[in-house]
C-alpha cells in the first residue's frame, strides 16, 4: 500500500466527495463523507480489521487521491452520483443504465407537441416515463393526438412559423389548426392539461370517453369505428399494465427490491400512482463485491432518482440504505414536499414490496440464464483460431493497418482486442515519419519497429506491462500475406521477442480468404465464427486509420492556409487558431483584434488581415 501519510493531513473536517485513482490515472471508486478526513484516513490505516474484502482489495491499487468539499450531505450525495455516472468506477456499485426506455415529452412551446424522446433534457417541458414497451408509446401518442386534437407538425410557432393555409390535419377535425392562428390557445392548453393528467396515471376521464364512443359507433353499427376505439382501450392498457387497486389511500409510491447473483444484482421497481400500480421496471447492476444490502439499496436509489422525472412522497424498500437521511432531503427538495423511505412491516404495502421481490428473483434467473446461453458463445471466433493455429491462451490481440491516399501523408493505426473485445483505450495512432510515397511495407516496418521500440523502452523504465505500449500483444493480425507476416518477425527476432504473426490474405475481391500462419497457408469458411471475427479486426482497423488520416488531412489543410501568409510561422499560426478557434473566425477579425495578439506586429497582423480581403487591397491600389 502506498504511503499517502502527507496528502492524509491536509484532508478538511467537511463534507464533499473523494476519488481514487489508479497507476494508470484511472478513477476506481467515488465516496461521499460527511467529515473527509475521517472517512479518507479510516482507508488506509495499517489494520484490515472491519475492512470489507472490497475495501482491502481496492486499497491496494490506489495510487492517489483526490477530493471535493461541498456545502452539506445532500450536495454530496448529488456530486457523487454524478461522478459515478461519469467515471464507471470499477469498485462502485453500477446501475447498468444501457437501455434507452422512451419518454413521452411535452416540450415547453407555443401549442405544445407530444413527443417520444429517449433522453431527458433540462429545457422546462414536462417528461413522463420511462416506459418498456416503446410500441405502446407509438400508440398511445397517436391516441392523445387524435383525441385531444394535438397538433403533429414541427413549426416554430412561437418564432412566428405560420402556414398559407392549414395541412389536411385540420380538415379531418385532428388539429385546431394553430398554424394559420385558427386555435383558442386556452381552450389548446386546457387539453395539454388533460394529457398531463392521463399520463400522471388520471386515465378514468379518457377511458370513458372511449367506452362511450365505442359504444356509440356500435348502436349506430358503425363496426370499423367501434374496433378503432376498441383497440384504443386495449393500447391503453397495454402502456399503463394496471393490475389491481394496491393501496386504500390513494398515494404515489415507489417500490424497489432486489435479488442477487454472484455478480450482477436485479432491481424490480413498481410505480405506484394514485393508489395504483401502473407499471413496472427491472434494472440491473453490476457488483464486484458482496456489499450489504443497505449499500446496495442506497446506491440504486441514488443513481436512479438522480436521472428520474418524478419522485413520489414514498419509497418502500426491504432494507434501508446506508445513508437514509441524506437520500429523504435529497428526493425532498427534488419533489418538493416530504419524500419517506420506509419498510413497510404489514398489509398491502408489504405484500406488494414481496411481489415485487419475487419479480426481481425472476429476472435474476433469466439475466444468468442469457450469461450462461453468452458464456458458452462467448470467444467461439478466437477458440476456433486456436484450434486451428495450436495456439492457447490467446488474450491481447493486436492488428495494424496504414492508411495514405495516393501516396500522400502515410499514417498507421494499431487497435487492440481482448479475445474478442475492442479496448478503444489502448489503440495507438502512428504518423509515419520516414516513408515518402504509397511504400506500404517500409511505413509497416516503422510502425511496427516504433511501437515495440516503445515497448521495450516503457518497460526497461518500470512503466505498466498490463496497459500502454509496455503491454505486449499475445498475437499479432497483418493485413496481408507471407511478405507482412516475414517482416514483423524480422522485426520481432531483432528485438529477441516472440510473439505469434498470423496474415490476413485476401483473393482478388478484397475478400479475407485464407490465413498465413509459419508458412503454412489455412483456407476459412465464410460462415465460420472465425471468419466473422477476423472480418471485425480488419474493418475496425481499417476505420480507425481512415478516421485518422482524414483528421490529419482536415489539420493540414488549415495549416497550408495559414502557412501561404507571410510573417506567419507555426508559433502564430497556433496562436490565431487558439484564439479564433477556426480560419473561419479568423477571416472575421478586425485588423485592431490581430495586432498585438501572441506578439504580432501591425505588419504580420495586416498581411493576415489582406489575406482575407483580397478586395479591399485591390481597392486601395
């Protein structure tokens, strides 16, 4: 454990947030505190006694740390939240957030829209959901449109967007035609209101209005319009699932339980509105550690309620968490009136705090059910490579691709899989130094010479052997045949390393045909798991060096702008671009704005001012 006994006494007795990082400057966990220096100091002191195996394990990799102080508990717990999002700590308790549910959204607007969203924004229109079934959500819309007459168009009405005349909307009687300033805006909004209220779970008004209407369309045998109000109702029911009248007050509550596997834990949420359930929710969370309970709880509560569009006065759960009281204010000030965190001991609030627990089992059972079904497909292109090959073990490949357009500006790339997964974090780019001209195997030699020369370098100086350049591959993929195979061997043999090169070797349609291997030439089957993941590796490879080529492209062509101006040299140039921003800004700038800047003298800055304004030189002369 590293010794961190300076940095401990400089840690406030305040509240705030702490971070730590590992040797790679990579943030591993987010905490909270009421008093810093406390919480911090009981982390590294010498005893491991009452130390969670988390704790201890995670200790271990700290290589520093860094902290926030905030005002109070609650701005805290906001802050850490926040960071967990945003770091995906490996030692926090993770919401697995990756399922983008759909909101209905109400924007803030002249004659508002309904919309279906993915993503809560801060712009002062109302969002309800999430909801699990995005089809409903299709449906449901087109029925609040059609019943209350909402509009479907994209004008900017309150900028002033109008229409010569209205769109066949208005025509059908679906749109009071705002468009063309034919609507009562009051009589407009009170119908807003009315979908707020549907959606806030106040359905009984709509649902009699489409019983009454398919009822009527029957009595005058008008079948097709009944079936339509029909399958009204059955959307309806579809979107809100209600199941039973839960409760004899008539509350808006929470309830949240959860099961736990070996490593992911199941999240059953039910939304209670108005003394009914109305839907339902399952969420899952990733775990490294057993934790207790009360941490599991707290941190769902606080990753969930942080992103939420409606916080109820109650949330029932079987455990309470860790830091309860900071958790009530916090949800208090997001709703606005007292929120509780109870257990609930008795009655129908504990027996559907149960049905609830049962839900969360039975998703547990299906997420391990899905792991097992993925384990066992899990890598099948790269078990077959091994097989094929008689390599074992194979964790980091590497694959390596140059990327130049008619010989000019030669880059390389290197991206990086673990098995079969890509680790962005590790890829490599490589601007090719000594090569001129379309020489594809001299710009792959110096690549692949300085990508192990700094290997070798990271390593000889003590630098990471896990991460980086310093991590060595256990299998190198070349784009190409016997020819690129030979030469990083050669280059490999310089170096007394030994590391397995397979090629890629491709018919004359560009197509991965075969693979080279000692010499030895390995024909593939289109339809093998193998030839799917080789077929992954090159296409990644071969993006990330055109996207990197095409960046290098877009540089140069701002720099051969400015270089074409006289008096200006690189130091300038980078000067006007930080400035400005972009040639664009520049070409805008007044004469008085350049003079002066980075150092410049009135005739650097004017022949930069002439440069843009061709015409008013011409003029003067």
């Amino acid at each position: 454990m590293k010794d961190f006994t300076n940095q401990l006494k400089e840690l406030p007795h305040k509240p705030g947030v702490y971070l730590m990082f590992n040797a790679d400057n990579e943030v591993i966990y987010v905490g909270k505190a009421i008093d810093l220096f406390r919480r911090v100091h009981s982390y590294f002191t010498p005893s491991q006694k009452g130390k969670s195996p988390k704790v201890v394990a995670m200790v271990e990799k700290v290589d520093r740390f860094e902290y926030i102080v905030v005002e109070n508990e609650v701005e805290a717990l906001v802050l850490e939240s926040n960071f967990i999002k945003e770091h995906d700590p490996y030692y926090n308790i993770l919401l697995r957030d990756d399922k983008q549910y759909p909101y209905i959204h109400i924007p803030k607007e002249a004659f508002p829209r309904i919309l279906k969203v993915r993503q809560v924004g801060e712009d002062g229109g109302d969002y309800f959901g999430p909801f699990p079934n995005a089809y409903a959500v299709n449906d449901i819309i087109r029925l609040l449109q059609r019943v209350f007459k909402i509009r479907t168009c994209r004008l900017d009405l309150g900028g002033g967007q109008r229409l010569k005349r209205p769109c066949l909307n208005h025509f059908i009687d679906q749109c009071p035609a705002p468009c063309v300033d034919k609507a009562d805006e009051a009589k407009y909004m009170e119908a807003i209101e009315e979908v707020r209220n549907f959606l806030k779970g106040k359905d009984g008004e709509i649902r009699a209005y489409l019983q009454s209407e398919m009822e009527s369309a029957a009595a005058d045998l008008n079948f097709e319009r009944a079936a339509r109000f029909r399958d009204d109702l059955f959307h309806l029911d579809d979107l809100q699932e209600r199941q039973k009248v839960t409760f004899t007050r008539r509350k808006d509550a929470d309830v949240v339980a959860f099961a736990r596997g070996v490593h992911q834990i199941t999240i059953q949420v039910f939304f209670v509105r108005d003394g009914k359930l109305v839907d339902r929710e399952h969420f899952e969370m990733k775990e490294a550690f057993q934790e207790e309970g009360g941490e599991i709880i707290s941190s769902f509560l606080k990753q969930f309620y942080l992103q939420a569009t409606y916080v109820p006065s109650e949330v029932l759960v079987a455990t309470l968490p860790a830091d309860q009281r900071a958790i009530e204010e916090f949800l208090t000030d997001r709703r606005g009136t007292k929120v509780s965190i109870l257990v609930p001991q008795r009655g129908d609030k504990r027996a559907l705090l149960q049905m609830a627990q049962k839900n969360a089992e039975e998703e547990l059972v299906k997420l391990e059910r899905r792991a097992q079904r993925k384990n066992r497909s899990k890598d099948r292109g790269i078990k077959e490579l091994e097989a094929l090959l008689g390599l074992e073990n194979l964790g980091r490949v590497e694959a390596y691709d140059i990327s130049n357009i008619s010989g000019v500006q030669n880059v390389g790339s290197m991206v990086v899989f673990q098995r079969e997964k890509k680790v962005p974090k590790e890829y490599r780019k490589f601007k090719i130094r000594t090569v001129e001209g379309p020489d594809e195997y001299a710009s792959q030699r110096e690549m692949v010479s300085r990508r192990f020369d700094h290997g070798l370098k990271d390593r000889a100086e003590g630098r990471s052997q896990k991460t980086g350049f310093g991590a060595f591959p256990d299998l190198i993929l070349m784009d190409g045949g016997l020819g690129q195979v030979h030469l990083v061997e050669e280059i490999l043999r310089d170096r007394d390393l030994s590391i397995p090169v397979v090629g890629m070797v491709k018919d004359d349609k560009h197509v991965t045909r075969a693979l080279v291997y000692r010499d030895r030439e390995y024909k593939l089957a289109f339809t093998s798991s193998l030839y799917k993941y080789l077929y992954a590796v090159q296409e990644e490879v071969h993006r990330f060096a055109i996207n990197y080529h095409r960046k290098l492209r877009s540089k140069d062509m701002v720099q051969s702008v400015l270089d074409e101006i006289p008096g200006i040299g690189p130091v300038r140039r980078q000067t006007l671009l930080r400035e400005f921003g972009s040639v664009e800004k520049i070409k805008e700038a007044s004469l008085e704005s350049l003079v002066g800047l980075g150092g410049m003298d009135r005739r650097s800055a004017q022949n930069v001012y002439d440069y843009f304004h061709p015409e008013e030189v011409e003029k003067e002369e």
